[in-house]
C-alpha cells in the first residue's frame, strides 16, 4: 500500500512538472510575441493606440501566467513533502523515540522532547506526569502489534 502511494503521488508530481514546463513555454512564446510586436510597431507598420493595447493584453497575459507559476510551484512544493513521507517519518520517530533519547546527549533529548509531548509536569526534578501529542499518544498507549485500523478509536 505504501508503495502504491508513493507511485501515485510519484505520477502526480510528473503532471504538475508537466504542467510548470507548459506554462514556462508559454511565457517564452509569450515574450517572442512581444518582440515581434514591438518590431512590426517599430517598422511604423502598427499605428500607436493598436500598439499599446496589444501591449496591454500580454502584460495580462504574462501576469496571470506568472500567478499560474507560483501556485503551481507552491504546490509542487508542498507535495514534495508528500503526505505518506510525513506519516512514514511519524512513525519512525515513535518507534525509535526511547532508543534514540537513551542514546542522545542533551540537546537531542530536548529535541525529542518538543517532537514528541504535547505537556510535562516536572517536580523536585522529576518528572511526574506527560501527555503526548495525538499521534503519540495513540502509539505511546498501543502496543507495537496494534492493527493501524484499531486506531480510530
């Protein structure tokens, strides 16, 4: 299953590429429009006010093309960091908490820490109560067993 996620979310940053290329070939036509434009206006084969409002359109042109890029860019981005990467390195994280806040020196311990609690209660330089974030929590109070589909509740 995980496999299977990686391959759709793997075909679906192919078509938002496909679609970044598209629209960067655009704007390249785009600006050859404009040379071409500003050549016939410049041969005195184009009167002024026809000039201008041609000029007009591809400026629109160019600005909704380069909107279209950075949301296509914001997007890509964003599914680069992939959904299924995020809960894979979620679980990871659990799993390997204790060993590796065993192992770790301070600052890893700390970092830990802030990955992992939600709240801590701390008295006499003990702790004497925690709370997990959610996804913690789930994996803190299940064994390593637990069927994923018994965590709804």
């Amino acid at each position: 299953m995980y496999q299977a996620a990686i391959e759709e979310n793997k075909q679906d940053n192919e078509l938002l590429e496909t679609s970044r290329q598209n629209i960067l070939t655009s704007q390249k036509q785009l600006s050859d429009r404009r040379l071409r434009l500003e050549d016939t206006y410049l041969d005195g084969s184009m009167a002024k006010d026809r000039y201008d409002l041609r000029i007009l359109e591809l400026d629109n042109q160019e600005v909704d093309l380069t909107k279209q890029l950075t949301e296509l860019e914001k997007k890509i981005q964003l599914e680069g960091s992939g959904t299924i990467g995020q809960t894979k390195k979620a679980f990871l994280t659990g799993l390997f908490a204790e060993k590796n806040y065993i192992l770790g020196d301070d600052l890893k311990k700390k970092e830990i820490a802030d990955i992992l609690l939600s709240d801590a209660t701390v008295a006499d330089q003990n702790i004497q109560s925690i709370r997990f974030k959610p996804a913690y929590q789930k994996m803190f109070e299940h064994p390593k067993n637990f069927a994923f589909c018994n965590w709804s509740g």
